[in-house]
C-alpha cells in the first residue's frame, strides 16, 4: 500500500477492498500487526467450479502438483487479506491459464497479475510481483537503484532470485526458484510486507476482471483452515 493511499480517506462503501477494511485496519494487517476477521462461508458458483475441475486434475497429474499446492496455502494463508470474503470478485486464482507464459497458477486482482507458478524441470518457479520502490536503496522507482543484496537475503541462495521490470509505473517482478527459496521469500518480513503491500494497492482497485477464470478447486487449498 503506497503512502498517497495510507494518507487518503475512503467511506467504506467506496470500491475495492476499503468496503470491508479502512485504512488503520490495511495498515496494521500490512506491518503484521493485526489478524483480520474474515467470512465464515465462501459464496460459490457451483457452474464455475465445473468448468476448470478438467484443468484442475490435469495439474495434479504434472510432477510439481504438490509443490504447487503448498505454496498456494502459504500464499492465500499469508500474502491475500480476508481472502474468504474477497474470494473470486477481488481476487482470483487460474489454473493452467492459457495466457502467454505458460504459467501452472496464476494470481490476479483487478487488471493486474498478483503471483504466478510455472514448471520448471521437475520443480516450481515463482514469480512475485512487488512495488518496484520497496526494493530499492532510496525507495525510489529508479532501476538503477535496485536492492539486489536486499532481495538476494530473502532467498536460500543468490543464484535461486533474479528480477524483471514488468510494464508500468512501480512495479517489480521477483523471480524465485525453488520450493526451499519460495517459503522463505514469502516467510521473510520484508519480502512478506511487499508482496502484501503490492495486493493492496490492487485489491483496492476494484472489483477483480478474471472473475470467470476462478478455480475454486485451488482455492480450496488457498483458504483452507
């Protein structure tokens, strides 16, 4: 969440995410201050359940279908805010999207790509999509001035992280290969804050526009309890 959202002031029944959180309420959940109270029921779409369940088993017949599986937990458990009570209209997960790139998973809110997963050998490589500005030395969104020592710690070993710098203002891709190296990108405190941070600023775009691509098949094993 960029400081010019922390400082606005936002009636809860304004768009996004803000309808359910004020602003205190993001804040304390970005810092990892706070534990939010979420729904106790998902709202489903039994039609839409139907349609990727094909995709789904095909994913769980590929070698990396357990590593998948697992990040995906750590990811809605951790990095998605209220997930029950934003599933799908918020945010949504596609599996074995046939978007270029040839992704396993995919996370998206709003218009933009939260997070993705693609094979690679018999392993998982993550892709994580962060405000460029959290990973620089002045906080600025200059790729002269990327971090890499920063990001390079918040990995197993340096040769597991590279980046890429995506179209659009602020943002930083972090690639990271590994299932050793993804827990801990997303268990370490700063790499953990920009990636809630970047689901922030997006969830509270608006209603999400892969609403149709939703695979409440992974979801179950995002919002497990």
């Amino acid at each position: 969440m960029r400081k010019s959202d922390a400082n606005a002031t936002a009636p809860r029944s304004t768009t996004g995410l803000r309808r359910f959180l004020d602003l205190g309420q993001q804040r304390k959940w970005l810092e990892g201050k706070a534990t939010l109270r979420d729904a106790g029921e998902r709202p489903e779409s039994p039609e839409l359940r139907l349609k990727y369940v094909e995709k789904y088993q095909k994913l769980l017949r590929r070698p990396q279908a357990q590593q998948v599986l697992e990040v995906l937990g750590l990811y809605g458990r951790d990095c998605i805010p209220i997930p029950w009570t934003t599933e799908r209209h918020y945010w949504s997960v596609s599996c074995l999207p046939s978007t270029p790139g040839k992704a396993l998973i995919r996370i998206n809110a709003s218009w933009m790509e939260l997070f993705s997963l693609n094979a690679e050998d018999d392993g998982i490589c993550a892709l994580f999509l962060v405000h460029l500005s959290d990973f620089t030395k002045d906080h600025s969104t200059e790729s002269g001035q990327v971090d890499e020592a920063l990001f390079e710690r918040c990995v197993i070993t340096p040769e597991d992280v590279s980046h890429i710098f995506p179209r659009g203002e602020d943002i930083f891709g972090i690639k990271v290969r590994g299932i050793s190296s993804i827990r801990k990108f997303i268990a370490m405190r700063h790499s953990l804050r920009a990636i809630r941070a970047f689901n922030l600023t997006h969830m509270n775009r608006g209603r999400n526009a892969y609403q149709a691509s939703h695979c409440y098949s992974l979801a179950d094993h995002m919002l497990a309890r």
